[in-house]
C-alpha cells in the first residue's frame, strides 16, 4: 500500500500563474481533506470531498482556489493567479469513511508551493 | 469554533531523558477526540497517539504517554527515554465526533540532544 500520495513535492510558480497540486489517496479510501501549513503554523482546514463530491469547503479562501475529486484519478486542489501569500505547504489527507470515530485519517508528505 | 492552543513553541531535552509538551483547547463538545502528531523534517504527518473523551484512562503507545485533563481541558504528551529521531514537530489535534475536520495547534518544536 503506497500510502497517500502527493506531487510534486515541491512547486515553483511566479505570480499570476496557476498551481495545481495532486493527491492519490491510499486505497479504498474515498474521502479526502486538503489542509495548509503556512510557515511557522500549524495546518489549517481547507475543504473535506468524497468522490465527485464537495462535502465541506467552509476553510477554502473564496477566490482563486478550488478543489475536486473525480470519479477516476487523483483529487486536484487548484490555485489560480498564485500570489507570496499562497507559499505553503498543502497536505492531502485520506479516509475509508468519513472520520467519525477519530480513526483512519492518512496524511500525504506534502506538496511545498514557492510563488515566486 | 474550537481551538487549539501550544503555549510551547520550542522544547529540548537531553537523550534518555523525560520530555512532557502541553496542549490546551477549547470546546463546548462533550465527546471529541485528540491526537498529537508528529512533523519531521521530512514533513510527513505521522500519528504518534489518539485519546477519546469519553474514556477516562489515559492513551499510552510504548514510549509516549498522554495526561488528559478532561475538565481543565489539557492534553499534554509525555515522551519517556526520549531519542534523537523525536526531533521533530509535535502537533496537538481536535476532532468532534460529528466531524470531519482536525483542528490543529500552532505546534511545538522538540529538539533532543545528544
């Protein structure tokens, strides 16, 4: 089992252009959580899908990002017109279920986005 | 809205030695769950030990220990005989049991000499 897999591990973009980080959850597991880690914090919620489906994206900023997970590949957490402010490291989490009983969540490594 | 709070953003400890990272929160839940979880330099988010509210003895998982004060809210980890591959950032986590999202502190950076 590969674990949760995301790439790049690192990204560099100038400002303006687009970053789109990818994550493969481990498998079977069909629900995913993006969270950001801005330096010398800790990680903070983003948004909660299932497969084709948004669930939670309360922690998501309402401009520029968005995030998707189709019924084949990898979920695409997607960052347009990228400013300094975006430089972080994006985590991908994934579940079987949805994290009721506080078991089951895996954590990928990490993309660290550089906006340049 | 809970939160998370690590008063201690940089610990150190020599090998061999005992270690204890606070952790306090708040909530108005009844039942949740905590975890601290581990950040090496290689960024990887690795679970180190998870605790349920409603269970009153406290989590242990071998070297690593947690004393959960349910009514001062305080969840603070206890690394015993601490080595150098604990170097790391230790996380403190809340999860509502009707949730799914984590709720994490600012963290707080272990360091072991040797």
């Amino acid at each position: 089992n590969a674990g949760v897999m995301q790439n790049p591990r690192h990204l560099v973009r100038r400002r303006g252009q687009e970053a789109r980080l990818r994550c493969s959850p481990m498998k079977g597991h069909s629900h995913v959580y993006w969270y950001r880690q801005l330096p010398e914090e800790g990680l903070k919620f983003m948004v909660y899908l299932q497969k084709e489906n948004i669930i939670d994206e309360s922690g998501m900023p309402k401009e520029r990002f968005s995030a998707e997970f189709p019924k084949e590949g990898p979920s695409i957490l997607r960052i347009q017109q990228v400013v300094r402010g975006d430089s972080a490291a994006y985590f991908c989490a994934s579940s079987p279920r949805a994290v009721t009983l506080g078991y089951g969540y895996t954590f990928g490594s990490g993309t660290r986005l550089t906006v340049v | 809205a809970q939160t998370v709070t690590q008063s201690q953003p940089e610990m150190s400890v020599q090998e061999a030695e005992t270690v204890t990272l606070s952790c306090t929160y708040d909530t108005s839940e009844n039942n949740y769950y905590l975890f601290w979880y581990k950040q090496p330099p290689s960024r990887q988010m690795i679970l180190v030990i998870r605790q349920e509210a409603y269970k009153q003895q406290n989590a242990t998982e071998n070297r690593f220990s947690v004393n959960f004060q349910k009514a001062a809210k305080s969840f603070s980890l206890k690394i015993s005989d601490s080595q150098l591959g604990d170097t790391a950032m230790y996380f403190c986590a809340f999860l509502e049991t009707s949730g799914s999202r984590l709720t994490f502190g600012e963290g707080t950076q272990l360091t072991v000499n040797p």
